[in-house]
C-alpha cells in the first residue's frame, strides 16, 4: 500500500477546477501508453473505458478522493483522459442537468 501523498507527491488539490460529478474516459493515448504508467493511473485508465465520474474513480479504485481528483487532472494534461464537466464557463452548474436530477428523486 502506497501513502496518498506519495502518489500525489504531496500535492492536495488538482491544478484544473475538477467536479466530483466531471466524467472521464481513457483515451487513446492512454491505451496506447499503458504499460509506461503508474499503477494507479493504470488502473484508472482501465476503469475508465466507459464515462466514468471522478467520484465512482474514487470509490471504485478504492483512492482518497482528493487524490482521484489529482491524479485524473493530471492525466487530462498529458491527454490520458478526456473530462466532461457539467460545469459551465462561469462556475455555475447546469441547470439542464439539475433539472434532470430534480425529476430522478422525483421519480423515486
């Protein structure tokens, strides 16, 4: 088992804005990479054949959230993933997808 930190070295926070409800996929770069990355972001960019958010990376991969946000800001810089937010240019959720949301519970 490997310390969080370590994995982060020691960094807390993503150096990109990255909402926990942001979908991920692996993109071709990272299959073609594999081999060459670390276990963790290996094991992310398997999970991550199909939209995955950064939440279900966390709970999935088993990783502090905190540090499924660096690690997948950090694979979106080197073009490792590709990240759907549902944030708009201004910070703001979108409404569409809180409209969405708000008829789910409904349904329930």
């Amino acid at each position: 088992m490997v310390r969080p930190y370590a994995v982060t070295r020691g960094r807390t926070k993503p150096k990109t804005n990255l909402p926990l409800e942001a979908l991920i996929s692996t993109t071709a770069t990272a299959r073609s990479e594999f081999g060459t990355l670390t276990p963790e972001c290996q094991a992310i960019s398997d999970l991550c054949q199909e939209w995955r958010s950064v939440a279900e990376i966390s709970a999935l991969c088993r990783i502090p959230l905190g540090v499924a946000r660096v690690l997948v800001a950090d694979m979106a810089e080197q073009g490792l993933v590709q990240i759907r937010s549902s944030l708009n240019t201004d910070s703001r959720p979108n409404v569409n997808l809180l409209e969405r949301v708000l008829s789910g519970l409904r349904k329930l």
